[in-house]
C-alpha cells in the first residue's frame, strides 16, 4: 500500500504498523526523541507497534532541530 | 536566588534559543559559555542526512529543553506541534509560538490565547511568546501560563527594546515572571531589560549569528547578571542638577 512519510510516497507492505514507517524515515529506531502524527492525530510511542496503517494515510515523523 | 517558573528554580536567568548556529560544536560551546540552563529546541520532519543530536548536546551541556512551536501560524497546529513536543522529549513545558505575519513573525494574539487556554487545560506548562502587549499579558497570565515573554522587537531583528515603557507596565502588573523574548542585539539591550525589571532574557540570534558566538554568549550572560543585580540594588534618582560626591567641608583656602 501507498502512504506519505514525510511527505514522500512510500511503498509499505500491508498490515505493517508505524514501527515501519518510523523505520523508513531514518529516524532512530528507539524512537529516542521522535515523535509521530498520523493525519494530524498524535500517536503515542507506546501505542506504535499496535497502530496499523492505511493507504493513504500521511504519517509525520518528527524529532529535533536547533530552533526558537 | 533564581529564576523561578511553574516551581523550578533555574540559577541563570538567561533563556537560551538554539537557532541560526553554523554547526552544533558552535552551539555547545555558546551553551557553555552562557551559562544557560534552558534551552529551546523545535520539532521538524527527521533528516536522515542530519549528522550529531541537538538533545546530546543539551544534555552535556546541563540544559534542560524547552520545545517551542516554531512555524506555526494556528492555534490547532500550535496545540499539535506541543502535544508531538511532549511525545519527543517527555515534557509537557512549552514555548507557545503563534506566528501573525510572516514578515515580521509578531504573534497573532488571538491565536496565541486560545492555543494558551487549550494547553493549560492539556496540563501543559505554557510559557507563550507574545507581543509588548500589557493587556494580553494579562489575559496570557489569566489564562494559567507560568510566564509571559514578550517580544523586545521582531525575532532577529536585533532592534533591542522598541517600548520600554510597554515593557515596564508588564513587569509591574505581572504576577508569573516576565522574560523578555526576542529583538535582543547587542549586551546592552539585556542588561536593560533586566534592569527593567524582567526575570530572564531569552535569546539566540544575537549570540548564533555573532561573529563570535562564544565569546557574545559570555557577554550576554554577564549583561544579564549585571542587569539584574542593578536592578536589585536600586538606582539613584535621575536629577537635572549636579550632586557632589565629594564633601564641600573642609575645602581648605588655598589663595
């Protein structure tokens, strides 16, 4: 199936939860720092493993920057 | 004693932003320098590409983060980016930016209250970015933020304090600390703030975009300990006239 991970179209396999697209981000796998929102929802990190993703759906993956 | 928010106590009264450094050593040794023991941060999309952690380099610094919600020009996205904030870093402080106009990046003070008001209520810590507005102050203030920090002048600007007078009716209504936010230039614009009475400065592009950021960082954070204790020292009267300060007995006749 086809979701937004950043902005960019990712091909991910269904059923696959957002573990994966946090993988696919490049954002550190521990999740240390990182924090995710699907179509402008926040999911918490204890709930990523058991959150699975549809086609079409636009997934943030955020962690910090130097800013403010 | 310290700057005081929301019942922590910080011994530096000077806030550090992280923005506009060329490369995070430049941002370590800045930190270092400043003496700071807060330091902002924002939240944007993972750059894989992106070499080195802005939050080890906090964390060896001895700076606690304060997320902020650059960028973001509604209540919703502001609310948002805060609840993400929490998530990333296990904070529920924040610096609530609500951005009016992206030329001169002053706060939309609509906006801005109603995203304090619904993050108070989140149990956020809201510590809001605002203009040199007294009565929005107020209303920020009413609306169970720890602090204010109102805006010196436009961010980045370095045109110091615009209002002092503005600046100083905050100061006196304000029962949560005021920490002047924004516009600093140069060491002198922080002392004054400080001797204006606020309880903190926070700044970064005087210091990241110096020529010397270290050494303008130990500026700033002399300026603003400098600031503070005169401003608690109490200053002498302003007078048209002349006071000696040397005793006009025993002068002796010379001629």
């Amino acid at each position: 199936m086809n979701v937004l991970v950043n902005g960019e179209r990712c091909e991910l396999p269904e059923g696959c939860t957002v573990d994966e697209a946090v993988e696919r981000s490049g954002a550190p796998t521990d999740g240390r720092g990182v924090a995710v929102a699907i179509d402008g929802e926040v999911v918490p990190r204890g709930r990523w493993s058991a959150t699975e993703l549809r086609p079409g759906q636009k997934i943030e993956v955020l962690q910090a920057v130097q800013g403010g | 004693m310290g700057l005081e928010i929301a019942g922590r106590t910080f011994s530096s009264r000077l806030i550090m932003g992280t923005g506009g450094f060329r490369h995070l050593d430049a941002l370590a040794a800045a930190l270092e320098a400043s003496g700071a023991e807060l330091a902002t941060v924002a939240l944007r999309r993972v750059d894989p590409s992106a070499r080195g952690s802005i939050v080890e380099v906090l964390e060896r610094a001895g700076c606690e983060l304060l997320p902020n919600t650059a960028g973001c020009f509604t209540a919703r996205d502001a609310i948002l980016t805060a609840q993400l904030a929490r998530e990333a870093f296990e904070t529920d402080w924040v610096k609530l930016e609500v951005i009016g106009d992206d030329r001169t990046l002053l706060p939309d003070p609509t906006e801005l209250l109603e995203a304090a008001e619904a993050l108070v209520a989140d149990g956020f810590t809201v510590l809001p970015y605002t203009n040199d507005d007294p009565v929005l102050a107020r209303r920020l203030e009413d609306a169970g933020c720890a602090a204010v920090m109102p805006l010196g002048s436009p961010i980045g600007s370095g045109m110091g304090i615009r209002n002092p007078y503005n600046l100083r009716l905050i100061v006196e209504q304000a029962g949560v600390p005021v920490v002047l936010d924004a516009g600093i230039g140069t060491a002198s614009d922080a002392t004054l703030a400080m001797e204006a009475g606020c309880d903190g400065v926070l700044l970064a592009s005087a210091v990241s975009r110096a020529a010397d950021p270290e050494r303008m960082a130990r500026a700033m954070r002399l300026a603003v300990e400098a600031g503070r204790l005169a401003f608690e020292s109490g200053r002498i009267p302003r007078r048209l006239h002349a006071e000696a300060s040397t005793p006009t007995e025993g002068v002796p006749e010379l001629t």
